[in-house]
C-alpha cells in the first residue's frame, strides 16, 4: 500500500513537472496582452465610470 502511493506522488509529481515545460514556453511567446472588459452598468453609474476610466488608463 505504501509503495502505491508513493509511486502515486512520484507520477503526480513528474505530470506536473512535464506539463509545465509545455505550458511555459507558449506562455513565453505572446508579446501582446489581451484584457477583455465586459461592463454591465450604464455610463452615469458612479462605478462604472471609474471602472471605465482606470480600463482607458491601461
């Protein structure tokens, strides 16, 4: 039982490990952010307009 889970948490840990070396480098390769901002509100809501100001800021 106890080499069971053991083996467990070496797989565990060797999927984590391999999955990470896919995931970094297409993460590498965007140079350009993207943020979609999606606003339920109207332009006289006090909050909205803040919001709608610090999104034209970034």
């Amino acid at each position: 039982m106890h080499r069971l889970i053991r083996l467990l948490g070496v797989l565990s840990i060797v999927m984590v490990a391999g999955l990470g070396a896919f995931i970094q480098p297409a993460a590498a390769q965007d140079d350009e952010v993207r943020i979609v901002v999606v606003s339920h509100g109207q332009a006289s809501d006090p909050f909205w307009s803040v919001e709608q100001n610090g999104e034209a800021q970034a």
